[in-house]
C-alpha cells in the first residue's frame, strides 16, 4: 500500500476488556480506563504513525453483541457500518475467551477486515487459560496478535497486523460473495438456516446498492432474525421488500433466532477447545468466595460505608498540612502583590486573581488523595461490588440498579455520570438515573467542604465531608424514589451485573488518574475560575469610589438584590453572589468567597476572614454546604444534561428540581441544626 | 460428602492461629466500637483517655464493622470454611487499610504543626491517635501471615 496513506483502525470488543488501556499504549492519550464495564461511552478518536503509515485509532464503547439494543453498542455497530474503517480490531479478554469469541461470530459476519488482539495475557497464563493465538489465527483465517495492554506488550505486533491486512486486499472482497472465510464469518448454521440464508442472498443479490455497502451474509442473518435496523435498510427498495417476504414469512423469528445463537455457541466451544492450552479446573474460586464477603446482605453496605468513611477522613487529614503549605505560598505572593504592583493592577491582581485562584489551588491537595484512593478501589474491582450491593436497596424500593454506576461515575465529576447513564437500556430509567445524578457530590464541590468543614468543625471534618456525600445520595435516591411513583411508572428493568475481576492495581495506574484528576482541576483554575475571579473582583471594585467589596459596589447590589431569596437560610448577600457564579463551576463559589473577602490582603487567609464575619457561624456554614451539594450543577453538566437527555424540557426540569430541592433541604437543616449546634 | 466438599476448596482447613488472632481482635473492635459509643454521648471512664477514645460516631461505625466483619468469619468457621476463612481476610484488610489510613492522619497532624512552627508537634499527634491506629498491629500482623496470600489467590484462581 501506498506511503502515508491513512489508515483507520477501530477497537472493538466486550465492555472491561481493555480497549482504552490498549488505545491509550497505541496513541500515548489518557483516556479514562477502570476496571468495570461502561467505562468508555463515547467514541474517542487518537492519531499515529507507524513504519510510516498514519492511522487514526478509533476507541469505541464496549459491547456483548452488534444487536443494537442500548445506546453504546449503536455506537459500536453504527461505526463499522457507516464508517468502513480499514481495519476492526477486536480487543479480546483471554480469560473469558468463549464470552468475547460470541461478538467475533457477529464481527466477522459484518466485517471482512476484523482481526483480533488477545489481551491480559498476563492474566490468562497466570490462571492456566492460554491460548495458541497461530492456531486462533488460522482457524478463523484472520491475524490474531497477543497483547498486555497495561505493560504496553504487543502493541507493534498489533499494528504491524493491522497495516497488512489492510494491504492484503481482503476488504475489497464483493459483497456478493458469501462463502469465502472473510466474507462470510465462520459459523455454519443448522441446514434449515443456511438454506434461508442462501435463498435469501440470492434475493438480495439483485440489489447493488445494498450489497456494495453490506456483507449479503449479514443482511441475510439479520434479515433472519428480524433486526429493525436492517429491515429498514431493506424496505428502502420496496421492490426487494416485497420479493423477500414470502422467503421470510416461511420461517418463525423465534426459531430462526435460537438457530442462529445456538449455531454461534456451538462454533465457539468447538473452537474454543482447539485453541486452549492447558484447561481449567471448574471449583468455587476464591474470587467467588471473596464476592460473597464483600456483598454480604449484612455486612455488604457498611463495608463500603466504612470504606468511603475511611477515604474521606483521609482526604481531610492528609491534605491539611499540604493546604496549609499552599495558603502560605498563596499568601506570600498576594501581599507580594498588592504591596509592590501599582494601583488598580495590584488589585486586581492581589486581590482579584491570586485571591480567587489561589483560594481553589488551596484544595488540589483533597482533591488528588480522594482520587488517589478512588481510582485504588476502583482498579481492585471493589467499586463494581459496591454498586452490585446497591441494588439490592434500590431495586426494593422499585429503582433501577443499573443507575447506580452512573451515579458512582457522578462522583468524579457529573459529566461522565451523566455520559454513563448510556448503558441504561430503558428510556424511562435512563432519565430517571440523568434526573438524580446531580446529587452525586462531584470533585468540584470538595473544596467547598473542605473550606467550610475545616474551619468550622475542624474536629470531625471528614465526618461532616463524608455526611455531604451521602446525603447527596439519599437525596438522589429519594427523588428516584417519587419520580418513579410519579413521572416515570412502571418496572424497574432488572440489573445483571457482571462482576470484573479482581485486579491487583498499579500504582503508576492510580498515579496516573490521580494526576489527570489534578490537571483538570488545575486548568479549570486557570480558566473559569480566573475569569470568574476577574468578574467577581470587578463587580466588587466598581463604581469607581466605593470601598473595596462593601455593599455599595457592583457586587454588593447584585447579592443584596438577590439576598432575599437565601434570607431564610441564613445567607448574607455575599454568599448570594458566590452561589450565583457557582453555577459556572462550584469552586467558584470558593473563588468568589475570597475574593468578596479580600483574602489576598494580609497573611491570613480565607479561613481567618470567615471565622471572623459574624454572619458566619456552623449552623450557616453546614446550611452552605447542603446547599451548594443539592443546587444545580454546573454549566458544562448542565450542557451535558440536555445533549444526553436531548431535551430542553426536562434539562429545564432538573435545574428547578435541583434549586428547589436545595433551598427545601438547606432550609430545614438550617433550622434543625439551629437545635443543636 | 464433606470430604468431596473438602477437597473443592484449597484451604479445608483455617490455621486455628488464624481463627485465635480473628477472635481476639474481633472482640477488642467491638469492645473498642462500644466504648467509643458510649464516649461519643458523652459517657467516659477514666481509662478512656489513656486508651485515646475520645468519642466520634463514625470512628465507631468504622470500628464495629470491622468487630461485625471478625466475627462473623469466627461465626461461620463451622458452616463454610472457606467463606469464614474469606471473612478472616477481609477483616485483617480492613484492620490495616483503616490503620493506614490513621497512621497517615496522625503524620499529617504532626507535619501541619511542624510547618505552622508550633511547639508541640508530638502532643498534636497524640491528639490525633484513635484506636484505629492501635489496632492495626492485628491487620499487619494477619496480613504478613494469611491475607496477603488472598490477593494470589484471588488474582489468579
Ligand atoms: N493485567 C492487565 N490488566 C489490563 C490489561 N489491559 C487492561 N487492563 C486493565 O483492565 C481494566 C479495564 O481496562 P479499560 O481499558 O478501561 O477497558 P475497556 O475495554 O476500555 O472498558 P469499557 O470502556 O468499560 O468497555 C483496567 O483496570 C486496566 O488497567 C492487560 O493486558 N493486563
Ligand atoms: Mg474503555
């Protein structure tokens, strides 16, 4: 093939197979990878050069099968149709051959230019399930590659394999043709089927323009197992639909189907059985044994209380000495600032952007532990567990325990939490599970907690922090609770769950989360946040005379103006204003706190100025904290809302929902706390 | 039939220096979870504060888990080994992961004086001290002996 000709090159496979960690080795990107399926939920695309050929790789989500019933496996099938990569490479767990060699059976149906990469090696060998990957290979008459995604192994191999079968022609193969290995998968049917199918393709012979775009093979399965999506192909030449009908109508759906999946698993345990080296013994495995601990109905929940408890506690013990060494440094250079720069730019450096960007870097120290410690429990496979274990509560109480990952997802940030509400099958469910995930207390609002918790209950911070967090969901789960007695009746779908397995996990892997956590928290300070703080130090310096951050300024008649409303929670007008500018990303509120409060001004920080406003005491300080956990997310997950929901009705929806249920909630801890505080 | 049961599982039987460690240190979590109760509603004993219970409900939520985690290992010793061995494990795990987690909490005390230039760093970190931090000496020593082995067996079986 010619020099420098573009290639492109998709990851296909099941869900937790390690297609990202394998694209991630291929194009050195950091997508997010964990040891759960669902992870990816969108297309990610990446770029490189190899022996001279660009490739464009393309990361899709995972998928069991390209049947097309859920959000992400249309992504997956939709890719191979539409956008005719040059080379499909299924990503394979070597451990769980026979459940990934299922989607083979179907990718080599719909695709002539599939190979496969037999990946976590490591781990097949270490458990004795080895494959002979030469054998695989010309079994299947397509290039089979081993690989370690995580230690990078194999990824040479892979595109080497890749390049030529993309050079080897095979691709161009007719679509007509239906009986070469390539064209036509590698699963025989029962006599029954195989005579429908070729009656079938010789029908759909007759249509080029189907033909050159899909494998008759395929079409005709499809065909057989009445798959809507191919139906509607078909009835766009009403001339074929009507010739085909009499062929289809002599064979029940029901039947042809089981056929057909029968004619798939008997393919793969027969090929299976070739290509294993060594075999496995079938016992209780202690894996099995160690779920039934970690899922205990007892014990099961508190375990993992007890677990978040412990992380939270860390987050707040271990960044302390690190925030107070950052507060130092933040305050050094402030004063540095306002005493040596001239005029309205020493204000508005000091107090305006050190102030505001300096009081949110304050908290990079909780945010990188906490992420540290989640991606840990992440990798090891204990978090699947913990959602495996909510599901039990929430399906009791009529809810979809499905909805449980995304919210875990929401967590890190709402973004993804939103994203992964994708693997929801039903429509219903999965608005459901897209209503209640901004609950979920995102990283963005740590800083807050961490600000009001630390100052004013120093000796049970974490605890406090950790409280925020399940409120955050038990508030979710009540909301789900009325929304599906109200707006969205009726079964919940059951949750089968498939446990990934335990893994040891890396430190570099966890390093690595944890630092990308960090960058994104740093880049959202140096963008939002700035210009938030610039906006916030504007408002508070304007008109030209007033004092700096009084009430007769910009900033003090927009939060006196909106004060009335947080009145009754106890609010002054300046952290009306914060919760305003929240809503473009929450460590605002803490940004725009320090810069109302003239932080920068002398050494003592933003704690220092809120312990000394009489406004301020715990009882309002916890009430701030509610608030801001419950009240609309930000912005960018807002936008997300409405893309994923693709309705502006019910984006609009959650918004209300979300600040009435805030000021609902916040108003009545105000006052029961006012009881014991 | 027990014995074809026996022969599934690789570890028929627990080490009963294992079950003896599981029982002790069950019995002082929980010992310690009640205590730290009890403290957290304002009701001391003199020797609370040599033993560093100084009250705080989700130390002893954390606390009784652990003790709930022990114990029912010890509890199903006779009806599924290797279950209960499994139960055994985990509650050494968590004993260590939640010392850890104390130990470091402890160092950041003291290192948040240090750099606040105070004077008394070691009585800060004293402060600090529950009997999380104490009790880690079961995890530790449960891990170097049995549990470690779950993270092999677990990984590769
Ligand atoms: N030991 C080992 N671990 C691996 C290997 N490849 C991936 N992993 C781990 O497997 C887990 C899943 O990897 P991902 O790359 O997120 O999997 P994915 O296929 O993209 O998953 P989804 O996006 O959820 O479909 C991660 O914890 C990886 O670190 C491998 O070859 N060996
Ligand atoms: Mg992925």
């Amino acid at each position: 093939m010619a020099e420098n000709k573009k290639l492109r090159l998709g990851l296909i496979g099941n869900p937790n197979v390690g297609k990202t960690t394998i694209f991630n080795a291929i194009t050195g990107a950091r997508q997010k990878t964990g040891n759960w399926p669902g992870v990816t939920v969108e297309k990610k695309t990446g770029q490189v050069t190899h022996k001279g050929v660009d490739i464009e790789i393309i990361d899709l989500p995972g998928t069991y099968a390209i049947t097309a019933y859920s959000p992400d496996e249309i992504i997956a099938r939709d890719f191979i149709l539409d956008e005719k990569p040059d080379v499909v490479v299924q990503i394979v767990d070597t451990t769980n051959l026979e459940r990934n060699l299922y989607l083979t059976t179907q990718l080599a149906e719909i695709t002539p230019n599939l190979m496969l990469a037999l990946n976590l090696t490591d781990f097949a060998e270490a458990q004795g399930l080895a494959v002979d990957a030469d054998k695989l290979s010309k079994e299947l008459s397509i290039p089979v590659v081993k690989t370690v995604g995580t230690r990078k192994e194999g990824i040479n191999e892979l595109l080497d394999a890749a390049i030529g079968l993309a050079g080897s022609g095979k691709g161009t193969c007719a679509g007509s043709c239906t009986s070469c290995t390539s064209c036509g998968g590698f699963v025989n049917f029962s006599p029954k089927t195989e005579d429908a199918i070729t009656k079938i393709s010789e029908v759909l012979a007759g249509d080029a323009s189907l033909t050159s775009k899909y494998l008759t093979r395929w079409l005709a399965i499809s065909l057989l197992e009445e798959d809507a999506n191919v139906i509607e192909k078909v009835k766009a030449n009403s001339d074929l639909y009507a010739k085909l009908s009499p062929v289809l109508s002599s064979y029940s759906p029901e039947v042809a189907e089981a056929d057909i999946a029968d004619g798939r698993y008997t393919a793969i345990s027969a090929l299976a059985q070739k290509v294993r080296i060594g075999k496995v013994e079938s016992k209780i495995s202690p894996s099995d044994t160690l779920d039934h601990v970690l899922t205990d109905k007892w014990l099961g929940i508190p375990i993992f209380l007890a677990l978040m408890c412990a992380a939270f506690d860390l987050t707040f013990t271990f960044g302390a000495p690190f925030m107070t060494l950052i507060e130092t440094v933040v305050g050094w250079i402030s004063t540095f600032a306002v005493d040596n720069v001239p005029g309205l730019l020493g204000s508005i450096l000091g107090d305006g952007i050190i102030a505001g960007v300096g009081s949110v870097l304050v908290f990079l120290p909780n945010i990188l532990i906490l992420f540290f410690v989640l991606s840990i429990l992440e990798d090891t496979g204990y978090l699947a567990r913990a959602a495996f274990i909510m599901d039990r509560p929430l399906h009791a109480l009529g809810l979809p325990g499905k909805a449980f990952i995304p919210m875990l997802s929401g967590f890190g940030c709402n973004v993804p939490g939103f994203m992964a509400a994708r693997t929801i099958e039903d429509e219903k469910d999965r608005l459901l599970t897209l209503l209640v995930t901004p609950f979920m207390s995102c990283g963005a609002r740590l800083p807050i907690y961490v600000l009001f918790a630390g100052v004013f209950f120093t000796a049970n911070a974490g605890e406090v922090i950790f409280s925020l967090y399940l409120l955050g969901i038990v508030i979710a789960i009540v909301s789900a609770f009325i929304f599906k007695r109200t707006l969205f009746k009726g079964e919940p779908a059951p949750f089968i769950m498939e446990m990934p397995p335990y893994r040891i996990p890396t430190l570099f892997a966890a390093l690595e989360h944890m630092w990308s956590r960090g960058e994104l928290y740093l880049r959202k300070a140096g963008t939002f946040i700035l210009i938030g703080a610039v906006i916030v130090w504007a408002l508070a310096s304007f008109p030209v005379g007033v004092e700096y951050g009084s009430q007769e300024s910009y900033a003090g008649a927009l939060g006196t103006a909106i004060q009335p409303i947080f009145e009754p929670l106890g609010f002054d007008w300046k952290i009306s204003v914060a919760l305003i500018f929240g809503f473009v990303a929450k460590e605002v509120v803490v940004g725009s706190l320090g810069v109302l409060y003239g932080a920068g001004d002398d050494e003592g920080a933003l704690t220092d100025a809120l312990l000394e406003d009489p406004v301020m005491s715990p009882v309002t300080a916890l009430t701030l904290m509610v608030f801001t956990l419950l009240y609309l997310p930000c912005v960018a997950a807002t936008a997300v809302m409405r893309q994923e929901s693709g309705s502006w009705k019910w984006t609009g929806f959650m918004v209300v929902y979300t600040c009435v249920t805030a000021w609902i909630v916040s108003f009545i801890v105000a006052n029961v706390a006012k009881l014991f505080i | 039939m027990a014995n074809s049961n026996k022969s599934k599982t690789n570890s028929n039987s627990v080490p009963s220096a294992k079950y003896g460690l599981g029982l002790i240190a069950g019995i002082l979590y929980l010992a310690f979870g009640i205590m730290q109760l009890t403290a957290t509603v304002g009701f001391t004993m003199p020797f609370y504060e040599s033993l560093y219970i100084t009250g705080g409900i989700f130390n002893a939520f954390v606390l009784l888990v652990t003790a709930a985690v022990f114990l029912t290992g010890i509890l199903r010793m006779n009806r599924n080994t290797a279950e209960a061995d499994a139960f055994l494990d985990v509650g050494f795990l968590l004993s260590l992961a939640f010392g850890i987690v104390a130990i470091l909490g402890t160092l950041a005390g003291g290192l948040d004086m240090w750099i606040g230039e105070e004077e008394e760093i070691v009585e800060g970190m004293l402060e600090t001290v529950t009997p999380l931090l104490y009790m880690v000496v079961f995890g530790f020593l449960g891990y170097c002996l049995w549990a470690k082995d779950l993270f092999r067996k677990v990984v590769a079986a």
